[in-house]
C-alpha cells in the first residue's frame, strides 16, 4: 500500500486522493501528491511503534485521513499569512495535508504525546516544510498560563476534544474574528454547544468523496467584542 503512481491495485490511493480532491474543489498538483506519498510512508513507519493512524483498508489512509483534513480548505480564510492552530493534531490532522496545499499558511500543532511529537517533528523535516511549530504541552496548561491568547486566525481540530471544551480553547487561542472549524464523524454528528464568545455561523454536513463516509464540519466564529469587554473603560 502506498500513494506512489503504477498500474498495480494496490497503488489505487494514489487515484483515490487525486480524484477525491477533486472532488472537494482541490486540484493536487505532482510535488504534492509526492508529499501526500512521503507522509503515508512516514504515517506506515512509526505506526509500528506508536499508534498513529487504523489501517484496515489500501484507501484508509487517503480517504478518511488526508481527504478528511482537505476538506476544510474550502472553509478556511483565504487571507495571506494565515495563522491557524491545530488542537490535539495526533498524526498531523488536518493540520499537515492543509499546510501541504496551503504552504504559506503559519502551522502550529499542539499535542501533549511525547511519541507522537517525535513522529511529528520528523514528518514535517521529511515532507521539507517551513513554518510549522511542534508544540509539545497539555492545552489545558497552555490557557491556565495565559499563552498564546488571542494568537491564531483559525482553530481546528478532529474528533478531538469534546466542542463544549473546544469552544473554551477558541475563546482563549482566536483573534476576535477568528474562526474554530470543528470536525465530526459518524459518532458525533449531533453534538449541540454554545458559547457567550463564539456564535454558529454554520454546519456542513456532507460525504467524503470516494467512500462516501459522513461528515460535519461545524464553523464557530469569536465574536468581535470579546476582548474588548475584557479592557478596562477608556478614560
């Protein structure tokens, strides 16, 4: 199993990630689908040693990963120098296959697994990307110091933490403005929460290209007043 091209079937992800992307409104170009190929291999590597991804299916990498993380592009800020934050990322997701595509985006993926940071830090020297910071911490500890408040552009996560708690993190990590893109499977579909410093803008539910796997993608936006209630009276 991998993404490198051939007419053997097991070399069909290659395909499925192209068309898939397709699918999504991103066209992949052959220095990223090489990328896309480097990081499997990397992904199949460590998976020995730490666990990193479910492999029961050739496409499974592809589909429910790398297809799963491209599917917020359309959805995230177009703006240069975009600043985004990827909370409890595990194996890169989706904060390495959007940082792929989007390469000018500023990437920092937070992850308290000692073993998993490893496995990130090499996976981003491999794939030669720049602007990606590993930050090995508990989320929890990083609010309760006061770090990084207000910091990023968008937040996003996979099925991580529960969105009541995800909300609190895009209160403390966005700009006001900023957005908090929350990934859900199958599992949790329906999973209501609200938040006095982050209001629904939308939720997309729709079906990975390929397999067809349901998704949601629910978009929270901070209000704009939130820090400023949070100043004291000019005089």
């Amino acid at each position: 199993m991998c993404l490198h091209g051939g007419d053997d079937p097991e070399q069909e992800p290659l395909r499925a990630l192209r068309e898939g992307a397709t699918a999504l409104g991103v066209s992949l170009e052959a220095a990223e689908l090489r990328r896309f190929a480097t990081y499997e291999e990397e992904l199949l590597r460590w998976n020995r040693l730490v666990s990193l991804v479910a492999v029961k299916s050739p496409l499974d990498i592809a589909v429910k990963h790398f297809l799963d993380s491209l599917s917020l592009l359309p959805h995230l800020p177009r703006e240069e120098g975009l600043r985004l934050l990827d909370i409890g990322t595990g194996g890169g997701f989706p904060g390495l296959p959007l940082k792929i595509v989007r390469p000018e985006i500023e990437l920092h993926l937070l992850e308290i697994s000692r073993k998993k940071v490893s496995f990130l830090r090499e996976a981003v020297r491999k794939l030669g990307l720049t602007g990606v910071e590993v930050i090995h911490e508990r989320v929890e500890a990083v609010i309760r110091a006061g770090l990084r408040a207000g910091a990023y552009d968008a937040v996003v996560s996979r099925a991580a933490f529960p969105t009541a708690e995800l909300l609190a993190m895009g209160a403390h990590f966005l700009r006001p403005g900023g957005l908090l893109l929350v990934m859900r499977g199958p599992r949790k579909l329906e999973e209501p929460a609200v938040s006095q410093d982050l209001y629904q803008e939308k939720a997309v539910s729709f079906r990975l290209p390929v397999r067809g796997y349901p998704r949601m993608i629910i978009i929270f936006r901070k209000a704009a007043a939130t820090l400023k209630s949070a100043l004291p009276p000019a005089q």
